[in-house]
C-alpha cells in the first residue's frame, strides 16, 4: 500500500477528530501538499456536508406532550401474555446467538443419539440401537454395509458395493460406478 | 436544580413516573431523529420513538448504570430501528411507504432555508444511497452525522468494538462516495 492510500484511509478519522496528535500531523501536512489527498479531503467534506444538510434539515421538530401522553398510554395499556412473550423471545433469541445455537442444538442432539453407542444401558432416544460396520470382499467385488441392529431387526442403512480389480486397474469409473 | 440522568433514573426506579418523564423529554427530540435517519419515515419514526421510552420504561429496573442512560435508551432504539428496517425490506408495501415518506421530507427539506444541501438532484441521489446501505453501515452514518458521536460511544451503543466502527464508517463513506460521484 502506497503513503497515500495509507492517508486517504486515515482522512476519514482525522476529520472525525479521532486521531491523536501524534497521528494527526503527518495526515495534515500530507494532504496539504498532495494535490489527489486534498481531493479526496475535499470530497469527504462535502459528503459530509450534504449528509448533514439530509439528516438533520428533514427533522422537523416534535411537540413534547403529544408525544409523551402516546408513551403513558402504552405503559398503562393492559397488554396480553402473547406480547410480552413476544418481546421476551425477540430479545432472546437475537439472530446472532440463533447462528450459533442452532448449529450447536444439532451437535447436541447428535452427540445424544450417538450416546447410546458408547453407554449402552442409557437408552436414550427410545429404543436401544447399536450400529456396525461390515465389510466383505468375495468374488463379485469389495462391499461395505452399515448395519443398524435393535432388539428385533436389523436394518441396512448403507451400502456401498464396488467391481473387483476397480482400484487396482485404475479404470475409468464412470463406467461401473458404486452401487447404493 | 436539574437532576442529572443517574438521578432521574433512580428515582424511575424507586416508582417516580415524572422522573421519567423528565427524562423522556430530556431525549425524545434526538431519539427521534436518530431513528428517522435510520427509517426514513416520519410516521414509522415516531412510532417507534415512542416504543423505545414504553420499552425502556419497562426495562428500567434492569438498568444497571453500567453505561450511560444515553447510551443505553440509543441502543434500545437503534436495535428496534435496524428490526423495522428489516421489516421494510421483507414487506413491499411497508417499503413504498417509507418512499412516500422520504418524498415528501424531500419536499419540505426543499423549502428549508437552513437546509446545507440546496441541490435537489444530489438530495435525491443521496437518499437513495443511504437507502441503499445495510441498517448496520446506515446506524453508524446515523449516530456519527446527526449526534457527532465518537466512534467509542457508537461502538457501545451498536455492542461492536471501535474497530467495527471505523471499518463500517469507512465502508460506508465509500459507498455513499462512488454512488455520489458526479456530486462531489
């Protein structure tokens, strides 16, 4: 990065007055003698200009009591359980902490139905399922089960199933492909 | 004597409601023009002004003074602004609301003759780019061009670091330039 891309990122701050003394001098005498930084200072002033001119002209101002009595009412208002619920669930539940707590719920809740594998007794989740992985190679080729077993079945969940001599030969796959 | 705001609070506290009012009327003019900033609607604006003190009001006794009453009634209304504009945004009809809104403050900011912005073309140009920028990026225009805040108390009134401050000040000054170009 260049000295004077360095500035025109520092402008924005020396004219906000957030650069110390230390910091503010070499901003100044910089933009004082560099043509294309008193542009960019001059556009930023005029930015800020026009801002203000929007922001604060369009404000006309408001009358106290008017105002004041519609914030009384509210407060004596009788409000139902569901409104305060309300409030309460969208002050709880803030979008930030729903991007970090629904992800986490699904670790939960993964890690609990996944208990069951390493203490046995607990059966959590209902019925008691264990889960096992088979892996045979005989003449037709190399498969791989997932098998799931509870007190009275035993379900298959995934199999994958490949031709013999497919990775040996390093032939195109495309053509006999894995089975589901 | 005027109280100062730690007092008014505490006696809101202890179930004064004119210590509350006292304070309402203390800030409600610039509370009011921060969210319309942020809203662009003056019906919207005032709407929500107004639920900002009943929200404060009810929380009051949860205020702890770790921050300044300021502070703490600019962040409430700041978070229900930036919850309205995202309302806006999924509601179109909400949306052409606030346009008529932003239309006429126009019209009347044109007959302002304290108004530092005569030109109507860049007017318009500029509304629209505010407009166009994320309720975080425009809070940030907001608190700095109308209330002059520094970039410490626009971080605790946002719950961001000044770093978050300057980098979305800076952002957003970017995006207001490039769209203002011709303007400048």
């Amino acid at each position: 990065m260049t000295n004077c891309e360095n500035i025109r990122d520092s402008i924005g701050r020396w004219l906000d007055g957030e650069l110390s003394a230390g910091e503010s001098e070499p901003v100044r005498a910089h933009v004082a003698a560099c043509p294309e930084c008193g542009e960019a200072r001059r556009q930023l002033e005029s930015l800020q200009r026009a801002l203000r001119g929007v922001l604060l002209t369009e404000a006309t101002p408001i009358e106290f009591m008017p105002f004041w009595r519609e914030v009384q009412r509210r407060i004596n208002q009788k409000r139902a359980w569901y409104e305060d619920f309300l409030d309460w669930a969208r002050e709880v539940f803030t979008a930030p902490r729903i991007a970090w707590g629904v992800p986490a719920v699904i670790v939960l809740l993964l890690a609990a139905v996944s208990l069951d594998s390493y203490f046995p007794g607990t059966r959590f989740g209902g019925s008691r399922n264990s889960f096992a992985s088979v892996e045979s190679i005989d003449a037709h080729g190399r498969s791989v089960a997932l098998l799931r077993e509870n007190e009275s079945k035993t379900t298959v969940i995934w199999l994958y199933q490949n031709e013999e001599g497919e990775n040996e030969t390093g032939e195109d796959s495309s053509k006999s492909g894995p089975t589901f | 004597m005027q109280l100062s705001d730690r007092e008014l609070v505490q006696r809101c506290q202890a179930g004064e409601m004119n210590a509350f009012q006292d304070l309402v009327s203390r800030y409600h003019q610039k509370v009011y023009m921060v969210i319309l900033g942020l809203l662009r609607n003056r019906e919207d604006a005032l709407d929500v002004a107004q639920e900002t003190f009943f929200r404060a009001y009810r929380k009051i006794n949860s205020f702890q003074g770790d921050s300044s009453f300021y502070t703490w009634i600019y962040r409430i209304a700041v978070n229900m602004s930036i919850d309205a504009q995202r309302r806006q945004k999924r509601n179109p009809l909400d949306f052409r609301a606030s346009m008529d809104g932003v239309l006429e403050a126009q019209h009347e900011v044109a007959k302002d003759p304290f108004g530092d912005v005569h030109d109507k073309e860049l007017r318009e140009k500029l509304v629209q780019a505010i407009n166009g920028l994320t309720p975080e990026h425009k809070a940030v225009i907001v608190l700095r061009t109308i209330e002059g805040r520094s970039y410490k108390d626009i971080g605790e009134i946002l719950g961001c670091s000044e770093g978050t401050v300057m980098s979305r000040l800076h952002y957003a000054r970017k995006k207001l330039q490039g769209k203002l170009k011709a303007f400048l």
